[in-house]
C-alpha cells in the first residue's frame, strides 16, 4: 500500500533512497529528503507491506508530475513491487497531469508502463 511520506520514517525513507546511484551521497541524500520535507511541488511516497518496502519519489510542475525517485529494497525486487507503486501514482495523478520521469529512471519508467501501453 502506498503512504504519503512521514518525517518518523526517514531513516527508512533515506535507506531506500541511498539504492539510487544519484543519491549514494550522505549530503546529497539529506538534501533530497529536506526538499521532500519542504518543497509543496515534492511528493514522497512509501510502499509498505509488512515493512516498508519501496519509496516513489515525484515532483509536480504545472500539468505534469515528473517521477523523480523509484526504489524497492533489494530482497524485494523483481516482485512487482515498482510497478505497483507507479501504477497507483497514476492513480493519484494520472486524471489531472500527464506523468512523466526524469533520464535517471526513464527506462524502469517506461518497463513499468509497457503493459498499459499494449491495452
């Protein structure tokens, strides 16, 4: 299930985060997760189960939400669980914006999407 980000989970939060290439960075990772703190634009969400078990990570500009941040603990990937996570921000968006990805996470983006494409 998918929650919106809470400041008692950001050790998780910044745990799942740190998966990304981008944000290996300790600063660079305190500044991602300020940002989602403060920035209205900025949308955390986590995905939990019995744990939590994946972060998505997008930003609103205007009329488009662009995802900026997908990530699955690795004992849990391969499951769907990043897919699922994108399919309910589409949920959450899709009737409003036009959802997007930045080049870091384009590719997974557009695995995630594939299906819906071929309906």
């Amino acid at each position: 299930m998918l929650n919106r980000y809470k400041k008692n989970s950001e050790k998780i939060a910044m745990g799942l985060l740190s998966f990304m290439p981008e944000e290996k960075d300790v600063k660079k990772l305190q500044h991602t997760i300020k940002e989602y703190e403060s920035n209205p634009n900025w949308h955390l969400y986590l995905w939990k189960e019995e744990d939590i078990i994946g972060a998505i990570g997008l930003r609103v500009d205007d009329e488009k939400v662009v995802l900026q941040h997908i990530s699955v603990n690795p004992s849990h990937r391969n499951a769907g669980i990043g897919k699922k996570m994108v399919q309910e921000i589409k949920k959450l968006y899709g009737q409003k914006y036009d959802i997007c990805a930045e080049e870091p996470i384009q590719r997974y983006y557009d695995h995630c999407t594939q299906e819906d494409n071929l309906n």
